[in-house]
DNA sequence: TAAACTAGTTACTTGAAAGTAAATTCTGGA
DNA sequence: TCCAGAATTTACTTTCAAGTAACTAGTTTA
C-alpha cells in the first residue's frame, strides 16, 4: 500500500536515502532502460485498447491482456496502477490526439471552412485507431467519477471546437446557416460512427471511407442545385 | 451442472398430475393474469434498459434493477431467463420498433427522398427512447454468440433500408450522387449519436433536435446555392 | 375446503476476475 | 564476481454479482 505507485517518468526528487546514488542528473537523456519501460507500458495500452475495442472493456480480463503480450497478469500491475487506470489513459491518449490534431488545423491557418475541414479529417483518421476507438466505442460511464468528469471535459473541448469552428464559417458565409451545437454534432457522430463500422480489411481504405463521409456531410444529402430547399418534391409517380 | 434450470413457463414435469386440470384452452383471451405478467416483464426490460443507458450493462446488477422495481433479485429470474436475455430483449424491441417504423414509412409511399425522409425521422425518435437508445449504446461484443449474430443480421437490415433509399434516390435524382453505403452510414451514424448526448432535461425538445439534425443532413454543412467550391455542378437537366 | 398453481422471498452456492504478497530470475555496473 | 535493483513469476486472497434451491404466502378452481 505504499503511497507511492509509479509517478509516471518524474524525476523524482532524491530525499535522504538515495545519497548512495550521487543525485543522478534529471537533465541526462532517459536511459534505455527507462526507455524500455515507457515502451513496455505503451505496449500494454494500445494491446488493451485493441482488445477493448474488439471485445468489449468488461469482457476483456487482465489475463487476457497479459496473455497476449506473454506475460502474466501481476507484470500489468507493474506498469499500470489497476484495469481502470488502463481504460482512462487509452481514452486520454485518443482524447490528445484529437486535441493534438485540432491544434494543428488551426496552426495551419485559412478560413473557418478550411479549418473545419482539416479537423473533421483529423477526427476521422483517429476514430479508426485503437485509442481513438477507445474513444468513442467507451461510454463515460465505464470510467470511475474522479476521471469521469475531467474526461467529459477534454470530451467537450473537442465538441466545443467544432462548434466555434461552424459558427464562424456561418458568419463567414461558407457554411450553412445553422445551430453549429447541433451542426456540430451532427459532424462528430456520424464522423465517430465510422470507429463503430470501419474494418480495415474492408474493401474500402480508410482514406477513401474518410474521403467519402467527409464529402457526404459538406455537400449533404440533397442534390446540390439552383433550387431552395425542399427540391425535387414529385408526387403521384411510385417507382417499382 | 442439473441440466433441467428453468425451462421458462414450460409446465415442467408432474406429467400424469396436469390430467386433473382438464386441458384449459388456449384460444380464449389472454387471462388478465396473463397480461399482468407481461406487463411485468415489460416493467423489467423498460427499467433494465434505462438503467443500462445510464450506468452501462455490467455496472447495471440484476439487484440493482430488481431494488428499482422494489423486488428482489430471484423475481426477476421469473420473468426472465438471465441477465444477457434482458440485454438481448431490449436490443430487440429497439431493433422491432425501428423495422417497423421503416415498413410504416415505406407504406406511406412518396418518392424516394421522403421515404428516407420518414425513416430518418422515425429512427431519430427511436434512438432517444430506451430501448432504441440500448441498440445503440450496447456494442454487438457484449451479447454472447448464438444472439450476437442474429443481432448483427437486423441491424445490417436496417442499413440495408436505409441504403436502398439512398441508392434509388439517387436515381431519382433528388439525392446527391454518392456512395449510397458510405451515405446511409453518415446518415444512421449522425442520428445515432443524438442518443448518446440527448438529455430531456435540457433545453432542446426531442422533436426540435430531430428537426435540426435531419435539416443539417439533408442540406449539409456547406452553404447552398451559389456556395464557392465544388457546389452546385449540376450538368445537365435539374430536378423538377 | 383442499389441491394446485402463481408470485414472491430468504438464504445460499459458485465462478470469474481484480488485485496482492512474496519469492524468483535477470541484468548492468562497481 | 557479486550485488542491488529491475522485471517477472507463482500462488494466493478478496470481492462481487450471477444464478439456484427451497420455502412461503397468496389465489384460483374443482
């Protein structure tokens, strides 16, 4: 039960007993070991998002894990706290990488469309990736209240980002006008949606499924023409 | 390991005795004693089900739904046969309620786009309610096999419907030329996702997101009409 | 009224998986 | 060459929820 777990790859500073040691200095390159090690456990979380993704969080045990990478279930605990520790850091990861991702896009600049655009790309090229799975095939609710709520934070930055990216495309006059909340989520799902039915060995790639879904939602589901809204409204004929 | 369990509401063994109940007849009424039972049944799967949409299957015990019906755990496995043929139940009902309403739609006739219309909208309205919102939330993974494949059968149903629609749409021309598989997974993927983030509470009514949701499909993100980029291409004739 | 079924309870067994303690093997450096 | 700490194992405890057995109180009906 010492207090002290891991402390992740902190320095840490020396107290008394470490004085054998010679205060080894922070500042030197990581040794291989400890590169090793953040392998290893890196080793363990994308194992285990793959697994949750596939089979579910609760019927994945540690065994399996532990199986799958030949070791045994106490060497987990080695390089993890417990099972939920797992879980919150495979979802974090993606959760980075989509905030990563959305930094990016701004960075790179031009119009509130282009933006939008480049982020929708980013989102869909993670949903399709173990961590960016995790992401959205595990409910909140799965993960512990200390971790959940800073969870549906970062969850709704993302969310949000959308949103502040539609709006300003609609003052821009490039997007639709719209409520971007709804607008916004609309995007998100059917983009999340893809993580849910994608399967790489599919017949399709997953640049051309992005390509695609990316195309369906700007243009949308209505022919594109010169008439309004309510398009094509014939009635009396019945197709067979 | 009495390979007998419960055998549902088969009248079980006591062959010779049931002679002296003289073959009441199954072709009057459902006595009232029968619809109460079913009605409790109905009682459990709708509680289950909203107590998995809340808290997630596995973090849903059979004491806890019991506890919510002020029962004890042993009634619910007099109305149901285990936990798992809860989840499968709820699944199903979810999964019926959505085939019937595309079937509805489908009799009401119109073109193509307004039967899409109408099954957008029918399966928008199901997805807020428990047992749509079950369909969705519950991973295939999570039901055991014999299940998970006749689960999986209806669903790739309802996607075949909706890509259908799509794909004669776009004959008809008043759908946007497309991939009508990658389409009716944008579509179903945008409106399942209103179940995972929809809350009665807030400020929205459901009928106003569905509205909203179907409009920012049907139009898309981009700006109709006029819009820069690669709007409106139409070659040759335009849709009446 | 008693037989027989319905609906429910209490009190238990069971099994699976999380998590832990303590022993063991491996490895790099003085 | 030996040792200290890193890495991993074996063998265990614990917990929790699913599922069951066996009894009981009500209700119908013959």
């Amino acid at each position: 039960m010492t207090a002290e777990h891991k402390s992740g790859a902190q320095p840490g500073k020396a107290r008394g007993a470490q004085r054998a040691r010679a205060v080894v200095s922070p500042w030197g390159a990581p040794s291989a070991r400890e590169q090793q090690r953040e392998a290893k456990r890196n080793a363990v979380l994308t194992t285990a998002a793959r697994m949750f993704n596939e089979r579910g969080f609760h019927a994945t045990s540690l065994d399996d894990i532990a199986a799958s990478l030949n070791v045994t279930k106490p060497t987990l605990y080695y390089y993890v706290k417990n099972k939920d520790e797992i879980l919150l850091a495979c979802v974090n990861k993606g959760l980075r990488m989509t905030l990563d991702g959305i930094e990016a896009s701004r960075q790179a600049g031009g119009n509130a469309l282009d933006q939008l655009r480049a982020c929708m790309q980013v989102y869909a090229e993670i949903v399709v990736q173990p961590f960016g799975m995790c992401l959205i095939r595990v409910g909140d609710e799965e993960v512990p209240e200390p971790s959940r709520t800073e969870l549906r934070r970062m969850k709704s930055e993302i969310d949000l980002a959308f949103r502040r990216l539609v709006a300003r495309g609609v003052q821009e006059g490039s997007i639709a006008p719209c409520d971007p909340k709804i607008m916004a989520f609309v995007i998100a799902g059917a983009l999340s949606w893809i993580g849910r039915w994608y399967q790489p060995e599919g017949s399709y790639s997953a640049q051309q499924v992005i390509e695609q879904c990316l195309a369906a939602l700007l243009g949308g589901v209505l022919t594109r023409a010169s008439g309004p809204k309510r398009a094509a409204r014939k009635s009396g004929r019945t197709p067979s």
